[in-house]
C-alpha cells in the first residue's frame, strides 16, 4: 500500500481579502473553506496523514470551529512560517513514513477526489506531479522595469496554470526542501526542480480555483450547488 | 466630442461549450450574454455606435432574440468570419466617423461602465489600452513539443491576463487591420504592436470574466447578483 501525507497550506493570513478571519475560516457553503479542502483528501485517501499549517495564534480559534461544526477528521496542526516555504518545511517535520506527499493550497476547496487520485497515479509513476490547465485569456510579459504599463504578448497555447495538489515522492521532497533556498518559490514544484528533477505535468480542473478575492466565494458556491 | 464606435465580437460558435445555441445567446440571470455586454458599453457611451458580428446564418435568432427582449438599444450586425480577425476587420468596414474604436469579446458580460471609461480615458492618452490583471496562480510555459507534459516555471509578478475592451485611435486599428497578418492572432492588441506602436497597459477587473465553461454561467450569476 502506498503511505501517502497531505500537507494543506493554510497559513497564510489572507490579508488581500481585508477583514481580520483569514479566509480559510470564512465559510463557504456552510462551513470553512479549510474543511471543505480536508475533506476532498479524506474521501480520496482515506490513509493518509492529514498535516494542516495553520497561522501563529490561530490554533486556537481552528479548535473551536471544530468542535462548533462537528469536524471529525483526524488531522495534525503545525504552525505557519513566515512564509508558505517556511510553513511546509515545518509540516514536513511531522510527516513520518510516508512515500508521497502531496501538498494543497488550503484555499483550493473545490479540489475533485478524481483529480487528487490522478495526480497521485502521476506522482508514483514520475515521482513529482502537478495539475496544469491551458489559460483562457491572452497573457503578457512584463520585460524590464515590474512597473512598467508595457509587455510583450506570449504564445497564450504555450501557457499553463499551476493548480495544487503538488505530489511528489517524499524524499524527493525533503531533499527540496532541505536545499538552501534562495529568492521567492511560489510552487512546491520549483523548489524541486532546482534538483534537476522534472516535473510532470497532470491534467488540472479549470474549478480548481484558489480562494482570493471576496467574490471568489459567491463564484465557489455557485460551482458547488448542484446543476 | 470624442466619438467612438465598439465592436462586440460575438462571432464564435462557441462549440467549447457543446449544445447549439452559441454561448452568447444563452441566458445569463435572465437574457442572453451578449446583451449584457451590449448594455454595459450603452451605459458608459451612450451615443457610441455599436457593432456586432455574429456567427454567419445567426442574425435571424439574434433578431428574434431582441424582439423576445424588447432589446431596444441601437446597434449593427455583421458576420463573423471564419477568424475572430475576420469578423473585426468585417465590422471595421461599416464603423464610420469615429476617433476610437473599442474591441470588446461579446462572452465578457460582466465588464464594469468604470472599466470601459478608463480605458477609453487611456486609450486617449496612449492610442492604444488593454486592461490587465496580475493572476493569482503560477504559471509555466511548455518549450519544444506542444504536447509535452513539462514546461519551465516563469515569474509570476511579471505576467498579467490580458481582457477586453482594447481601445484604441480609429485610425490606428485600421492600419493594423490593412496590414497582412500572418499566423494567429489572439487579441488586437498584438496587430496593432506590429505597427511599432506601444500598447498601453491598463489596470483590468479579476471578475470581468470570459464566459468559456458551462460553469461559467453559475460564476457569472454569482457575480451579477447583489451582495
């Protein structure tokens, strides 16, 4: 049987959003975005090791919205780092024998189970697997100055999104996250590259949205209410 | 007086979605997409001409479809033509007298009156203004074989979803229209930067989304209704 560890990446304070509940706790459809995002990895894989990174201070207020909504998945808490790098390499130090670790933005609630089953297949025959979808806007480049009002259009069929869950053979990453990090990763999947490992890329869900902006959620419950 | 024409490119067949009715026929929280869209540029311009193409054999259903609506608001069709190029250099043909012209995807109904003047504003300013956003996921870019399953990381702070409308002087839009275009063109914006002309890029909305998915029906209700 395969040991499988999910790290969910919920320390993040969601300032974007304003208001003082980081957004992971705000609810959605009834209940917080971030139970929403254990579940689908409790249906999926049933076995495994749940890890949640949670904001400095907040464990508190995470245990009591567990016991108010009866949540009764098991689960471990660690801390968040500074940064979402900081926050998984803690989560890492308690994840124990496992083979694959998977590692999933909190504040992706609308993850499918058949999607995180697909990434794990990738994962275990290419090691490290991420979910990609083809972009429907056109994109730009901004060259030169970051602030510039100018950017160089770029082949939009060449251009895909990065979705969460990231799963890799867990060795490999803790020898990414071993490595010394210099300047800012944005994915699990670009620290691991920088083994020299590559990355396979799965097929994503275009609903797989991350959880950003206040209207995101009137936007998730819509997808989550049936047809 | 500036006065400017628009041109509502609605000349898809929408066959991504599936069914027979293009998508920017179907209802959206009670009349079709395309009237929407339609509506928001009536409001910000009102005595702006307006501009439709429309797939080739639709223009008898889109009639319909206004008496249906009592859609009163006055406007031209022409017909697509088998590129979304085609279908703009056809509706170029019969704007007339105009400074401006606004390039606008009839699929983005949710596109804001404060967006439109914005970026008329700046079009006025530079000749030439397409509104962008910063995107929230990662990106990475396939290299070599389109098929491929791997692709390089790229920064994230420099890329920036490129919407509709881009607005630009009228006289410029032809030139960029008169000029032989070989391989595809996305947006026309990129026509318009082969001239030599810079684009300006203005700040866009995140929720001025392109209805592409069924799903984005649900998303776009979810948007249009008040908080």
């Amino acid at each position: 049987m395969i040991r499988t560890a999910v790290v969910i990446a919920a320390g993040g304070s969601g300032v974007r959003m304003g208001g003082d509940t980081p957004k992971q706790f705000r609810p959605l459809a009834g209940r917080p975005v971030l139970m929403h995002s254990v579940e689908r990895f409790h249906t999926a894989l049933p076995d495994a090791q749940i890890i949640i990174t949670l904001p400095v201070g907040e464990s508190a207020r995470w245990e009591e919205l567990c016991r108010k909504y009866d949540f009764a998945i098991a689960h471990s808490i660690t801390h968040g780092g500074a940064t979402r790098c900081e926050s998984v390499r803690n989560a890492l130090e308690i994840c124990a024998g496992c083979d694959y670790i998977a590692v999933h933005d909190g504040a992706r609630p609308l993850v499918s189970v058949e999607l995180i089953l697909r990434l794990l297949d990738d994962a275990v025959a290419y090691d490290a697997a991420i979910p990609v979808v083809a972009p429907v806007d056109s994109f730009r480049i901004i060259e030169g100055d970051i602030e510039s009002d100018s950017g160089r259009c770029i082949d939009r069929s060449r251009l895909r999104a990065v979705q969460t869950p990231q799963i890799f053979a867990a060795p490999l990453l803790r020898a990414a996250y071993a490595a010394p990090a210099e300047g800012a990763f944005t994915d699990d999947a670009s620290l691991v590259e920088r083994l020299g490992v590559a990355v396979h890329l799965s097929r994503g869900e275009p609903f797989n949205i991350k959880i950003t902006h206040q209207a995101d959620f009137a936007i998730a419950e819509a997808l989550l209410r049936p047809d």
